[in-house]
C-alpha cells in the first residue's frame, strides 16, 4: 500500500470565464496532464476532485471543499493542479492556501505548468505572487469587458439576452413569440375587463398553458431557473402580477435594472430612475394607453386590499404568528359582503405548502391547548418549572466545557514540552514551527469552541428566567375574558402543517422562544 505521502489528489477546474471552447483548460485535458505527471513520478492517484463551472474568484466550491475535508481527514498527501489559476484566481487566498495552509497541515503542492513544487522548489514565492495576481487581474478585467459590452449593445438598443416571455430574440432585437405572445394579449384584455387575477391564472390552468418558467426551459433558455413543485400548468397569481406590470409590453426595453459595484458582489435592484428605458425598440403587445389603465386598476385593487387586511388582522389578532413547517409566513384572506363586512377568513400558504386552514379552527386549537397548560401550571406549578428545566439541559452538557478546558490545559504544557526539545535540539525549527502552528490551531478550535458553549449556558440561563415570566404572565391572565389577548400574550408563533392525517398544530410559547 503506497504511503500517505505517495497519495496524491488532483484537482480540476473550469468556469465560463476560461472560454468554452479552449480544450487546452477543459477538465479531461487537466486530468490527462496530472495523470501524465503522477506515472512519471512514481506517485499514487488517491482521488480526483472536480469544479466544472465555478469561478476561481470564489473558493466556496462543492469539488474544493470536498478536497479540503478529505485533507483534513489526512486521507492524502500531495496536490496537484495542471496550474496555479486551476486552484483559484483570487491572489490573498491561493496565497494562503499554499505558502500557510497546505505547509502546516504537511501537504505537497504541485502546480505542474509553473513548475512549483513545494517539497523541492525554494518557493519562487515572487513569481507565484505575480502569477497570482495576473490571475485574479485577468477575472476582474473580463468582468469589465463583459460589462462594458453590454452596456454599449444597451446604448444601441441591442439584447444580450435570450429572451423575455411573450417575445422571441432574432438580431439582438425582440420579436412576438407566435406561441406567448397571444396569452400576453389576453390576459391584459381579461383583466382590463374586471376578471379577477386568480380566475385568470384558473383559465390558463385548465387550457393548459405552460408557466412562463416551463415555457422557457422546454426552449432550453432558462436551464438554472426554479421550476413550480406543482406542475408546468401551475400559473401563480404572482407570475400574472409580473405580465401586468411589466411597461416592456408596451414595446419599450428596459436596461440596467439591475448592478453590481464590482466582480463578485450580489446584484442590486436599481433605483427606477436610474433604469435605461428607449420606447418604440419592438412591437408592441398592449397599448401605452392601455398598460397606464391595468396600472391604475392595481393600484386601486392594492389600496382596497391594504384597508380590508388592516381591518381582518386588527380583528383576528394573529398577525406574524401563524408560520408553515417550512418556515413560511401564512397570509390571510377573507372573504367579504357587498357592504365590506368579513364573515369567513382562512389562513393560507400558495407556496409549496399549499396548506389552507380556517383562521376559526387555528384559534380553536391554540386556545384549547393554553386552557391545557394553565391547569397544569395552576396544579403544580415547581413540578412544570422541574419538567421544563429537564427538557432545557438535555441541549447542553456541564462536563463539556470541563472536558475543553482541561485540554487547553494540556495543550499550554505541550507548548512548554515543544520549546524545551528545540532548546535541546532534539527538533529543527522547521519541525517546531510545524508543530506550533497545529497545536495554535487546535487551540484557536478549542478557545472557539468554549465561547460557544459559554454562550449556550448563558442562553440556556436566560430561557430558565423566561420560564419564571411565563409562569408570571400566566397568573396575570387567569382572569382575563378576550381569548384573544390570552393567546397574544402567551403564544409567539404557531406551526400548521398538513398530512393524511389532517392538520397539525405545533404551538411555541413565549418561553420557547
């Protein structure tokens, strides 16, 4: 069996910012030339590990990271890559990683066409820091390019885009989709003639119209988007509300909506003011009158909306409370008389969830299980204190932290043990700096690792006093005839979850918090 130091990793990488077409960097070239390496060199393959379409800007790869565990785990010995711009582009953390990380953990680095290796190179560390940095320039200057460019094909007008619902892309110019465009069309002429969004959105459900995002990927444009969990017939009132408002259809494009300070920075929404808008670039598929019309009605339905759902959750009293086991808000809805007066009103979830639960049954349930738990208290209140103190420690063990400690303890006298063997020359600086640097680290683990648990206690402490205000709160309510503001008092949030069973209620107290 070869040595630990003899298994060697390989590692491959490829992003769109290396060109599509350049085999000389494609992931089977890289493989072929480390390959070629460890049989020249008498050395074992252990693993190869892959990153096919990931920027060398950011190191938060799934092949890397797995590279590292495995490292970690001391699974191998060497490293090698077919070039220093395989590991990374960013110069201060290929930096690290070879001249600080790898050295400590004692692993071989070998970048093969810069002809570094770490075990018999004199670390050439001035050209690698330039070649490092003309690496990490090279990702910053395409991303000024590519910037660049679509800002001049903006200027004239051109698209750099694929395409937009209800529009195809011929020559960088946008031309009616012959299969979208029509169901743009009606669906502004059905909303223009008062039918409700979510009957719209039934209309197309039951013609069989694929969602927009179905539409684009069955055209192969859009294959990293999120497709519906409920099928390519699902339309979502959210995706008409997208057509409605979108002044595209008016034959106006739109540029710059979105931007970034710099490469690798989040995309921002810009400010309207800020977007680039040019009208009459394409055909239009509503009128200008009649999109400023579908505008003013939103408005309109927005403003009577906001009214009514101040009034229902003034009156129902559970505003932010009631959450899916997914952790999503539920909204609520009611359904009203002419005179605007509610008489039934549900809670709701249109996500993935697809959970519909009357806002009655939800006070039911939750009153009835306070009602259950005041009687408790009322019955024995230090045996509710005991069981919940229980239940709390079972999170976090005491003899943990001594355990921690105590090895801190023996790791200072490892410091001491260290430093003797170098003054007696039993080890080289080389070996001591080694050994140094992986008991520092350890500690730095260990020293973390006790704040976090210090930090535990102190919040295991503070929900034991939450406990005691509970029980305080309890007593103060007793009295109190509005059900409703028993469980505003009591309750901080409500979990509604769905099977064949029925609906299941999970109910988090203001101690549990």
């Amino acid at each position: 069996m070869a040595s630990k130091e003899n298994l060697v990793a390989i590692y491959c990488r490829l992003s769109s910012e290396d060109g599509m077409d350049n085999m000389s960097v494609s992931i089977e070239n890289q493989m072929n030339i480390c390959k070629q390496y460890i049989n020249e060199n008498g050395l074992t393959l252990y693993n190869i590990y892959i990153d096919d379409g990931y920027s060398g800007a950011n190191f938060d790869r799934p092949g890397f990271q797995n590279m590292i565990n495995d490292l970690e785990m001391k699974r191998f010995g060497c490293i090698i890559v077919k070039d220093l711009s395989r590991l990374g582009r960013n110069f201060l953390k290929v930096s690290y990683y070879i001249e600080d990380y790898f050295l400590a953990k004692r692993i071989r680095f070998i970048s093969i066409q810069d002809n570094y290796d770490s075990l018999t190179s004199d670390n050439e560390e001035l050209g690698i820091a330039i070649k490092n940095f003309l690496n990490g320039y090279y990702i910053k200057e395409c991303s000024k390019k590519m910037r660049a460019g679509h800002k001049n094909k903006a200027k004239k007008g051109t698209l750099s885009v694929r395409g937009h619902y209800g529009y195809l892309v011929e020559e960088g110019k946008y031309i009616p989709d012959p299969i979208t465009a029509p169901i743009v069309k009606d669906i502004f002429k059905r909303f223009l003639l008062g039918e409700r969004v979510v009957d719209i959105c039934n209309h197309l459900k039951e013609n069989k119209v694929l969602t927009p995002s179905y539409y684009l990927k069955s055209r192969c444009e859009n294959n990293n988007r999120k497709l519906t969990k409920n099928g390519m017939y699902d339309w979502q009132t959210h995706s008409i509300y997208v057509i409605l408002k979108d002044e595209q259809y008016t034959g106006t494009l739109i540029n710059f909506k979105y931007s970034t300070q710099k490469y690798g920075a989040k995309l921002d929404k810009k400010d309207k003011s800020k977007w680039q808008k040019k009208e009459g670039m394409h055909e239009a598929l509503v009128s200008y009158e009649d999109f400023e019309k579908v505008q003013l009605m939103l408005k309109t339905n927005s403003t009577r909306n906001r009214k009514r759902n101040h009034i229902d959750r003034e009156t129902l009293g559970l505003k932010r409370m009631v959450y899916t086991s997914t952790g999503k808000i539920m909204c609520f809805g009611g359904t009203f008389s002419k005179d605007g007066k509610l008489f039934k009103s549900t809670f709701y979830s249109n996500t993935y969830d697809r959970i519909y639960v009357k806002s009655r049954v939800v006070h039911e349930v939750v009153y009835k299980d306070i009602t259950k738990l005041i009687k408790m208290i009322n019955a024995d209140e230090d045996r509710f204190i005991e069981m919940i103190k229980k239940k709390q420690s079972k999170k976090f063990d005491e003899n943990e932290i001594y355990h921690v400690q105590k090895r801190i303890k023996e790791i200072d006298a490892e410091f001491q043990i260290l430093f003797e063997k170098l003054i007696a020359e039993e080890i080289d600086d080389i070996e001591y700096e080694l050994e140094n640097e992986i008991l520092n680290n350890e500690l730095r683990n260990l020293n973390a690792k006790v704040n976090d648990l210090v930090a535990k206690k102190k919040l295991l402490e503070n929900k034991l006093k939450k406990i005691y205000q509970f029980i305080e709160t309890v007593n103060q309510v007793k009295e109190e005839k509005d059900k409703l503001e028993i469980i505003r008092k009591l309750v901080s949030k409500i979990i509604v979850s769905k099977n064949d069973d029925g609906f299941h209620f999970k109910i988090i107290y203001n101690f549990e918090k």
